[in-house]
C-alpha cells in the first residue's frame, strides 16, 4: 500500500525532457521514473533506473539553471522554465 501511495504521489510531477539549455521539449514523461526507465533503455546510462529517475527528479527540483542538465538533455517539471 505504501509503494502505491509513493507512486502516485511522484506521477503528479510529470518530467519534460528539453533541447539541451533551452526550453524546447522533446517529450513529456509521467513522472520522473517513467524518464529513468528512458534514459537506460536508451543506453544512455548503465545505472539502475530507479537511480537514474533520482538524478532526474534532483536535476528537475534544482533552482540552479546550470543545474538542469543530465544524461545529454535538458530536464524540468512540467510547467516551470529552466531560467
């Protein structure tokens, strides 16, 4: 029951994936687990998905612009700026 309360407290941040340094999105994921799971099936990190999906949520959750950069690509949560 935890896990669930856990999973759908994360999905109501769903993760945009962005041109690196700029606001142009590429694609929108759920949450930041869904865009965890990407970045390793995409082969561009051999870590664990779920760790990858911390590093996102961090990057995402980071009030430094210079900051908002992970696996190649740009990340925020849905409706805010990287500025």
């Amino acid at each position: 029951m935890t896990k669930d309360i856990i999973s759908n407290a994360n999905t109501k941040h769903s993760v945009v994936q962005l041109v690196k340094y700029t606001d142009i999105p590429i694609r929108t994921f759920k949450n930041a687990q869904e865009a965890g799971r990407w970045v390793v099936t995409a082969g561009l990190s051999k870590a664990k998905p779920g760790t990858c999906a911390s590093r996102i949520y961090s990057i995402c959750d980071s009030d430094k612009c210079f900051e908002h950069v992970g696996y190649g690509y740009s990340w925020k949560f849905s409706g805010r700026s990287i500025d």
